[in-house]
C-alpha cells in the first residue's frame, strides 16, 4: 500500500501508470486479508493489479518500465531491485536495514526514500545506467559465485 501511496503522491500526475506485479494470496507467509483488500480498493486506469506473473512475462514489464518502486522494511536480497537495474529501471526503495546502500547510490542509481525530504522526479526521466553498470559489477551471478566461493574456500589467486 506504501507504494500505490508513493505513487499517488509523486507519479500519478506525470501519466505514468502503476503495475503491482505478485501473489497476493493466502498462501503467502504474513497475508493479510484486510492489506490486500485495501490495496485492491486503490486500483483504478492507473494502478493496476497484475497478480502473479510467470518471470519473462514480468520481465517483459522491466522492458517498458520507467521506475521500480520496492517499499519493503526488511529483505534479505531484493532480486526484484537487482533485475529492475539490470534492466536500466530507477528503483525507488525504503533504506531496507541499510541494505538500500549496498545496491543504489543516492540519486545517482535510485532513491532511497528513508534518505530523502523530497524526491526528485527529473532523475525518473532517463535511462537508469548507473544501476546497470552497478549490477553487472556486483551483483551479476559471476561476481557473487566468486565471492561465495571466497568465503567458503578462501580467496583464489
């Protein structure tokens, strides 16, 4: 709900329509009837519930996509983030316990909204290829294979 809010608050007026893309069942751990059916009472032509996508089909939206906005407190590695930039989208995001550092740089890469007193929307414009190169350089499956491999059988030569 924090994002259809974000969204309404700084994107709605600029045309931009809002896609929520995943489950929204049951079955998932921490649902939440009521959350859900709130969020669904904000849908109109401009926020618009996908449900679960098959991973190209929701691909094929990072495409298209001019932003990403990712508002969760807490995660382990957002994917959704990382395939976003990989895909030259400017991810919005809350700080995430600091992690937020860890994949963006401040107006540059993203917006962490937890860092901000306003957002500036002029950066939303253009293609976000300082979080491409920042994928590719550390977090592609290469570098993070090998990092792994470094903890688990020290630093190869």
């Amino acid at each position: 709900m924090e994002g259809i809010h974000f969204f309404n608050e700084y994107l709605r007026t600029h045309n931009y329509t809002l896609y929520v893309i995943g489950p929204d069942s049951s079955a998932l751990d921490g649902y939440e009837r009521d959350y859900v059916q709130a969020c669904h009472q904000l849908a109109d032509d401009q926020v618009i519930f996908l449900g679960e996508l098959q991973h190209e089909e929701a691909l094929s939206y990072f495409s298209k996509a001019k932003f990403l906005i990712h508002l969760s407190r807490q995660e382990g590695m957002p994917n959704v983030v990382l395939e976003a930039m990989a895909y030259a989208v400017f991810p919005i995001i809350s700080d995430m316990d600091g992690l937020a550092n860890e994949l963006i740089s401040q107006n540059k890469s993203g917006i962490n909204i937890d860092c901000v007193d306003g957002i500036k929307l002029p950066l939303l414009m253009f293609s976000n290829n300082e979080g491409r190169k920042a994928v590719i350089s550390n977090h592609s499956f290469e570098v993070v294979a090998s990092q792994t491999m470094d903890v688990y059988f020290g630093k190869q030569q």
